[in-house]
C-alpha cells in the first residue's frame, strides 16, 4: 500500500488545494463569518467530496459515463447554481464584513455543491482510475481524500481571514468579492465550454 499511498496523497493534495468553486466560497466564507463559522461547512464540503469519491469507486462512476445526459445534466445545474451564488456574491459585494454576520454558505449547501461540482466528479473518476487497486481498496482511498481535503479548504478559510486586513474599506471589499464572483463563474462554465 505505501507504494501507491503517496502519489495518491500528492494526487489529493493537487486537487483539493487548487482552485475551485468551493475553495473560492470558503474563502469567502472565511473573510465574512471567520474560522469558526467555516468549520461545519468546510467538514460537510469535504465529507461530500469524499462520498463522491467512494460513490465513483463503487461503481456510480462507470454508470454516469454510460448515460453522458445525465452527467451534462449535472453539470449544466451545477454551472447554474454556482452562477446563482455569485449573483449573491455581487448584490452583497459592498457589505461590512462582520464576523458573527448571518448568512454565507450553510453546510448543506457546501455539501449539495460538491455533488453537483463537475471538478469533484473528474477528479473523482481519475482517482479511481489511478489509485484503486486491491492494496488501497475504494474505503481507504475515499478515506485519505477526506483526510488530506480537510486541511486543504481550511487553508482558504485562513486565506479569507487573513484577507480581511485589507478589505476595511468599502472599495477594497467591493472589489474582493467582486473578483471572487467572477472566478466563481469562470470556474464553473469553464468545465461545460471547453
């Protein structure tokens, strides 16, 4: 197993530390509600992610490239929902970042979007592709990305608090979120227009 468990942890690392529509609302997350509040989404985006890549492992992956409607329906709904999001990252793009503010993104919906994600989804099927064999079976891969995707996103939860020094004014946030709308929505229909 220890031939094969470092290219798969370098592998995870890649993926789970790369930008990504997640990524760029957990650091959004982070630079409006802080560490605390990112925490449950981070967990619920992560532990999606990892059962993504189980669920492929298991078999979902083989019958998803069997009916590609299904996996473009998926990602057609998954570009929409992001462009939702960052609709709602404009309209508030100019608002105080307060720590203890309401609102931002709920663990069910950083869960939701990890499923509808189609960066989850290749990543997932290269993994398996990859790494599954007998000597590291589907549990423990889906169990080291979980492991390896945790500390991943919370480093753009830091990154969005560690942000917040030079987003005091008005201008300065205005622009932040601006700018993460826009890779938000570069992100997402990236994957279905190319």
């Amino acid at each position: 197993m220890s031939h094969s468990l470092l290219p798969f942890i370098l592998f995870a690392l890649a993926a789970s530390i790369s930008p990504g529509p997640t990524n760029l609302l957990i650091l959004a997350h982070g630079a409006r509600r802080g560490l605390r509040a990112s925490l449950a989404p981070i967990v619920a985006a992560c532990c999606a992610a990892a059962a993504v890549v189980w669920l492929v492992g298991m078999g979902l992956g083989s019958l998803l490239l069997r009916y590609p409607l299904a996996q473009m329906a998926m990602s057609w709904a998954g570009a929409l929902w992001l462009s939702w999001l960052a609709w709602k990252m404009l309209r508030s793009a100019g608002a105080p970042l307060l720590a203890g503010s309401k609102g931002g993104l709920d663990p069910l919906s950083a869960a939701t979007l990890q499923v509808v994600n189609p960066k989850v989804w290749v990543t997932a099927v290269a993994m398996v592709g990859l790494f599954a064999t007998p000597a590291l079976p589907m549990g423990w891969l889906a169990l080291v990305f979980l492991l390896v995707a945790l500390p991943s996103m919370t480093a753009w939860a830091l990154m969005g608090i560690g942000s917040t020094r030079w987003l005091r004014s008005p201008r300065a946030l205005r622009l932040f979120n601006q700018a993460l709308a826009g890779l938000l929505l570069v992100s997402a229909w990236s994957a279905l227009l190319v």
